[in-house]
C-alpha cells in the first residue's frame, strides 16, 4: 500500500464532503427527496476514504515505512508497536486526520441512528457536516499532507515526542476527539433548525443524546489527560490552567451548560434561543480548541508545531462556520420567547443559575488564556496570568452553583415548593454539618479540610435525598428512569470531585529532598528511605531507577521505582513511581544526581486525588446512561407533528417530576 | 436570557462579541508573523560584531575571542539552563548541528557554568564549543534579549543575520540555511 494511495483517498474524501454538504442542502431547499437522500450514502463515502487513508498511514507506521515524512518524523524502529499505533496522532497531521475519521463515525453513526428523523431537517444536518468535514479535509490537504515523502528515506526515524510515550496519552487524544467532534451534531442540529426556520424545538430532543455522548467523551479525555500530566511531568499536579487544557475545559463547561438548556428546552420549551447559542458555542470552543493547539498562538508545555499559515487557515475557517453560525443565529433566531412560564422559585430558575455560572466560568477561561494575546495585541508584552488567576475566580464562581445543586432535582419545574425547599434545606444543612464535625473529630482540622468535606456532603446529600424523594413518590418500576439515574451519578460525581481537588489541595505533604542512599526522610506518616540507583533499559529508552522503599511506623509498605529515561533520540523523560490507592497516593519522582552518590527526589504524600479522576469517570458514566432513556426512542420523537404544536403540558402533581 | 436574544439588537451581540475575538487572533497572527521574522530588527546586522573575549564552558581556563574566530563563518546561539524555550529548540540544534555546514557556538547566557554543564549533560550538546557570560555584560554588547537567539557571523566578524526565539526547522529552510550558503558561495 503506497502512501500516495492515502493522499488520493483523502482528496476523494474531500470532494464528497463538498458534494455532501451541497446535495442535501439543496435537496432540502428544493425539496428533491432524491438529492437529500444522497446525504446517506455520500457520508458513508467518505467515511471509507478517510478510514483509508487513517489505515494506510497507521500500516506506514506499522511497517517502520520512513520514507513517509511523518513517520520519520515520528517513530522510530526501536518504538514498541503499541507507541507506533499511537504515534499515528502523535503530531498535527495525524491528529486533523483522527479529527477527521472521528468526525466521519460520528456522521456514519447519525445516518444509521438517525433514519426516522424528518427528511429535509436530517438532509440540513448532513448538509452541515459535510460542510465542517469539508473545510477540515481542504485544511489537511492544503496544508498538512500526513503523505508527504522524503527521498531518499532515512535509514531510521527520530522518535515519537517522549512525552507522549505513555498509555494515558495514547488514549487521551481519540477521547477527547470524540467529545470534541461529538459537539458538531448537535451543532448541526442547531443550525439545521435555523436554516429550515422550524417553529418547533423538537429538534432539542433529538440533539440531547448526542450531546450527552459528546460531553461524557470529553469529560473522560480530560481526565486522561489530567491523569497523565499527574504521572509523566513529574510535578504530581493534576491541572495546570495551561491553555492546552483551558481549550479542552471550555467546550466542557458550555456542555455542561448546553446539557441543562437542552434538558429545559425539550421538556418545558423555555430558553430555545440560549440552547441555539449554547449549541453554537459549545462548537466554536471545540475548534477554538483547536484553533489553540496548532496554530501557535499560544506557546504551552504541549503546543504543537508553530505554523502561521495553518494557524491562518484555521481562523478564517472559523470565522466562516462560528461568524456564519451566528450571523445565522442573529437573522433567523425565535423571535417568540415560547415554552412554559416560570417562577423565580422554580427548577428552571435553579439550572438557569448553574447555566449562567458555567458559561460566564467559560468565559474568565477565555480571558485569561487570551490574556498574553491580548497583552501583545496591545503591545504590553506577553503576559501569562496563570494558576492565582484561574483559581480564586474559578471556586467564586462555582460556589452558587454548588449551592444551587442540590435543590434543582427536588424542585418542580415551573414553581417549585418553598416549603420543600425549606426542609430539603435543613437536612442537607444538617448533614453537611454533621460530616464536618466527624471530620473534625478524625482530625481534619484545617478551613479547605473543612470546606472540602461540607461542600461534598452537601452534593452527595442533595443526590441521596432525591433518590429517597423518588423512591416515596413515584409508583414501583417509575422509580428510576435511565434519565434520572444519569443525573443522580453525575451529580453524585461532582460531589467526590470536589471532596478531590479540594482535600488533595489542604492534605497533600509535598517535598523535594536531596538525598545518598541509605538516607531517610518523614513524610506525613511516612518513612521514605531512599536506598540507590541502578541502570535499568527498556525498548527504546535507557534509564536510571531508583529504589526508595517506604514505612509506616516501622512495618514496610512498598518499594517504589521512579525512573529518569533517556530516549533514543537523547530526550529526557521522568516517570514518576506512585503507589495508587483508595485514600491517597505515595508519589516519588527522581531528579537529578547533585554529586557524591546524593539524588534530588520529589516526595508526595497525596490523599484523595483519586477521587478527582473518579468524579469525572462519574460524570461520564452519567451522561451514557442518560441516552439510554425511553425518552430519545426516536419513534416517540418523530410522532405526528401535532403532538409538539404546543410545548408539552406539565402533568399534573408528583408525574411533573417523572419529567425530570 | 430569553428576553435579551429576543430583542431584535440583542441577537447580534454573539456575533460582535466574536467579531472582536477574532480581531485579536489577527492581530496576534499578525504579530506573530511579523515578529518571528523580523521583529525587533537588531541595529547590529551587516555591522562588526562586537569583540567578546569569554572563557571555555568545559575548559575555564582557556578562551575564545571575536580575534580567535576570525576566518571563519559561525553560528552563536545563545542559551541558558533557566531558559524554557532553549529546551524547546534544542532538539532542532541537535538534529541540525551537522547540517548547518559551520561550527555551531553556544553562548551560555547568565547562567552558572555547573548548571549549564548538567543542563548539556542531560539534554546532549549541541554545540561545537560552549562560552559562558556568566554575568552577562558581553551579551548587553550584542543586544541580546533573552534567550534564545542565535547570529549568524562571517569570517570577517560580521553580524549577518540573527533571530529572536526559538529556531525551529522552517527558519532554519527559510531564512538561516540560504544566508549560511550565501556566506560559503560567497567566502570560497
């Protein structure tokens, strides 16, 4: 299989993208089944040449084909297999092509998922992928050929970035792909809905799945990706406020927003034009993301090549699909404000506040990673604001919405009972309280120990005092709807990430020592004695391994073996060694030797940061099960019209809940 | 938030909100463009480098001079331990370090010479021969802002051209490359 072939298949690709995007649109206006139904097969086109191309360039790999730039550039013949697979996105090219395929699932999934949706408003949504699809293959084309050969081929390659020679990011890419890419359906259903000017919001129930998908995607991508930085930089931090992550964080707070619209929308038809936006924006700030990562705008610890052109390319492409989009939006947007009245005191007061906190924190994070943009643009210099910017301004803004989370479920929608309120309040007040003074009495004794374990018993009680509600109230095998329990776990999950971020934060002892073999240093409740180094080799890497065993009063606990490695093409790496547990982390990461046999080492003791990653695993857990839900059956969503004319009316007393 | 979309004015506000975004991602394309090459032009090219008489990193002992390097074209690129984007654009000065077809210097820039030494030990070392300006008086002479930066010198001692940041592949095709050939046509 010759590259070359992979280069034809992608131009293939890119001219059905242009006839996909056109065909159905057209069709759709015209109203010609025969050009709206070409959507389905022109999809599926692409997705095989692009899949081709992906599969030729991951086979160049496989077979060590150095004569491919790409992969001379990113492999080498010492890299096991594994890293060579993953290495097919390890660099820009191959990461658009990934971005791509995905994109194409994604589509191919909605052609064979989405068969029963109205057929000029299905032939809009493929229409508008293939325009996304198309301005992303003409951008590869043009600009970032994975194809491209060198001649004569070097004999080998340089290696794959060390960096990224871990599991955790070999999985983090796809993932957070999936959830970025994902925010592309229900973009296009968004715009869809404009460019057909429906009256309707049917359209959000159709969009909610898919949404619910795409933000589980990216809430385990970045755990992935917050899970590797904590092992392989070596700095036992877990989130750095760095603008790689701030791009992947962005689009998860407007997600997170957007599920919630979608949520009030489908079920009450109120806020239609905050979802239209939300849906929108949770788009613009996948590409911003992007955008971030490859055009150089922004220099961070994982930035990828510096490319003003492509960079160029990527803002104009931008400008057309967000500028277009809003343009759109501003034109043709609902006038009426439609759906159900609400109370100030109800449900959707409550998730309208956590709407607002989540965007206006997506917001803070946009400014503060454009701030050294900002800071040149205005010729002041490039000025980082960092970590004492994010951090104060992110928990301020977090706090009514944690505040506002417990009530939400156990209010009605419309008006919600104060006196429900009222007693819900007490018992959460109660037993937040209750979990400070027990941990009190274990020993927590500073204010975020504190804070940290009221503030995660105040969620977590919300979640077990609606599941009591529902258990009461609604007849046997009602109980719990897939709709409900998806809530309930990702409610749930933000309460054990923040007993997480917040008690790693307090409790964590962090030190960094010099140390000779044979030496001993306290840490926390432990005894790290540190007993030497010795040479160790893996397949493309030499190392220096240290042994440090650990003690708790005197009985042994592990041995650990942190690593600094010397790749191949001479970078260093470190690989932290952690004893991973339920209730904390014992870190060591090796430095470097100072002479006379003596080390520096980095020493952690760590508590709860699991539970950071465990939250967010929660989280997306909660959003799979959402789709599961009777409600998204497509049959029910394509009933006669008439049905939807009116926004849904509210069943009467305890069933209102069922729609929660 | 309904009622603000609502409002026939309020709709467009999305759409001049981004408007500005992305006058500021042109600016700073813009900006970056500009700058990476040729931004703060530097008074010093097609004048004589300034003389510099700094010891050896590994030999204290003995030193180079802007006399001792007469006759010959070089690179100086300047670096430090300290300095982040140095270990950004190290790799490109290993994988180029041949290719250039002059000896590369390095210009250890404010910089303890142990940490520079073990900063090169862990890394690898590029460079032909390693100076030190420990106190940095000699780089206020060359107009250096920071590092990294790199000159291009010729064999008569002047300064033919320099760049600010990291060298990556591209300036190096694009702009280091051709003038480095220009000087050895031109020289032999």
């Amino acid at each position: 299989m010759t590259p070359e072939l992979g280069q034809l298949a992608l131009i293939l690709a890119l001219i059905l993208s242009a006839l996909q995007c056109v065909l159905p649109l057209t069709g759709a206006w015209k109203n010609s089944r025969p050009l709206m139904a070409t959507g389905r097969s022109l999809a599926a086109g692409q997705f095989v040449f692009v899949a081709l191309a992906f599969g030729i360039l991951a086979w160049a790999f496989w077979i060590n084909d150095f004569s491919v730039a790409y992969v001379a550039q990113n492999s080498n013949l010492t890299l096991p297999w594994y890293y060579r697979l993953a290495a097919v996105w390890g660099a820009h090219e191959g990461s658009l092509l990934l971005w791509m395929l995905i994109l194409n699932l994604w589509t191919v999934a909605l052609v064979a998922l989405g068969g029963k949706l109205p057929e000029a408003f299905f032939a809009r949504v493929i229409g508008v992928l293939g325009f996304v699809s198309f301005g992303f293959l003409l951008y590869m084309v043009t600009t970032s050929n994975p194809f491209v050969r060198i001649l004569p081929a070097p004999p080998n390659g340089a290696d794959l970035n060390p960096v990224l020679q871990d599991p955790g990011l070999t999985f983090h890419p796809p993932l957070l792909y999936m959830g970025y890419v994902g925010f592309s359906v229900a973009f296009a259903f968004a715009i869809a809905s404009l460019l057909g000017g429906e009256l309707k919001a049917t359209w959000v129930r159709w969009a909610r799945p898919w949404t619910n998908v795409a933000w589980g995607f990216l809430t385990v991508g970045i755990v992935a990706g917050s899970a590797w930085a904590y092992y392989e930089l070596g700095w036992g931090g877990w989130w750095f406020w760095d603008p790689v992550e701030n791009a992947s964080f962005m689009p998860w707070l407007i997600g997170a927003a957007l599920i919630h619209a979608q949520a009030i929308t489908d079920k009450r038809g109120g806020l239609r034009a905050w979802t239209l936006l939300l849906s929108i924006f949770g788009f613009a700030f996948s590409l911003l993301g992007t955008f971030l990562v490859r055009s150089g705008l922004l220099t961070s610890v994982h930035a990828f090549a510096f490319a003003p052109t492509r960079g160029l390319f990527i803002l104009v492409y931008l400008g057309v699909v967000i500028g277009g989009s809003l343009l759109l939006y501003a034109l043709r947007a609902p006038k009426v404000t439609g759906g159900q009245p609400f109370a100030l005191a109800s449900r959707e007061t409550l998730m309208v506040v956590g709407n607002l906190m989540l965007t206006v924190a997506c917001a803070m994070v946009l400014l503060g990673t454009l701030y050294p943009l900002v800071g040149e643009a205005l010729n002041i210099g490039r000025i980082s604001v960092g970590p004492p910017y994010f951090g104060p301004l992110f928990l301020l803004l977090m706090t009514p919405l944690v505040l506002a989370m417990p009530f939400g479920p156990l209010s009605r929608w419309g008006k919600a009972d104060l006196k429900v309120w009222a007693r819900a309040l007490v018992k959460i007040v109660a037993l937040a309280v209750a979990a400070g003074i027990i941990g009190f009495v274990v020993g927590a004794r500073s204010f975020y120990q504190l804070l940290g374990i009221t503030a995660s018993v105040w969620v977590m009680a919300g979640v077990a005092l609606f599941a009591i509600k529902r258990w009461r109230e609604a007849p046997a095998g009602k109980r719990y709807p897939f709709e409900m329990v998806g809530m309930m776990l990702a409610h749930f999950g933000v309460g054990v990430f923040i007993a997480g971020a917040i008690l790693t934060r307090s409790m964590s002892v962090e030190q960094d020592v010099s140390m000779r073999p044979g030496s001993s240093v306290e840490v926390g409740a432990y005894a790290f004695q540190f007993r030497g180094v010795s040479e160790t080799k893996g397949p493309n890497w030499l190392a220096e391994q240290g042994s440090v065993s650990i003690t708790r009063d005197g009985k042994p606990v592990v041995v650990l073996h942190p690593q600094k490695r010397t790749y191949a093409g001479g970078q260093v790496q470190t690989e932290a060694a952690i004893q991973a547990g339920i209730f904390r982390d014992l870190y060591v990461s090796l430095g470097d030797r100072i002479g006379d046999g003596a080390w520096s080492l980095r020493v952690y003791d760590k508590p709860f940061v699991r539970w950071i990653w465990a939250g967010g695993i929660l989280m997306m857990l909660g959003s799979f099960t959402v789709v599961l839900d009777r409600r998204f059956r497509l049959k029910r969503a394509v009933e006669p019209e008439t049905t939807h004319a009116k926004p849904e009316p509210a069943p009467p007393g305890k069933l209102a809940d069922d729609h929660a | 938030m309904n009622d603000v979309a609502g409002k026939p004015f309020g709709r467009f506000v999305p759409l001049a909100v981004f408007a500005v975004l992305v006058a500021f991602f042109v600016v700073g394309l813009v900006w970056n463009q500009s700058h990476d090459a040729s931004f703060v032009p530097s008074p010093l090219i097609n004048k004589p480098a300034p003389a510099f008489n700094l010891p050896l990193l590994k030999q204290p002992a003995q030193s180079v001079s802007k006399a001792s390097m007469l006759g010959q074209a070089y690179l100086l690129n300047v670096f430090a331990s300290w300095c982040f984007a140095c270990a950004d654009e190290h790799p490109t000065l290993m994988a180029y370090r041949d290719r250039f077809g002059i000896p590369l210097i390095g210009y250890d820039y404010r910089d303890k010479p142990a940490d520079a030494l073990a900063w090169l030990g862990r890394h690898g070392d590029p460079y032909h021969e390693v100076i030190t300006d420990e106190s940095g008086i000699t780089a206020l002479d060359f107009g250096v802002y920071g590092a990294p930066e790199t000159y291009l010198i010729d064999a008569k001692g002047i300064i033919r051209y320099k760049h600010i940041g990291p060298l990556t592949p591209a300036v190096i095709a694009k702009e280091l490359q051709p003038r480095i050939d220009a000087l050895e046509r031109g020289g032999k």
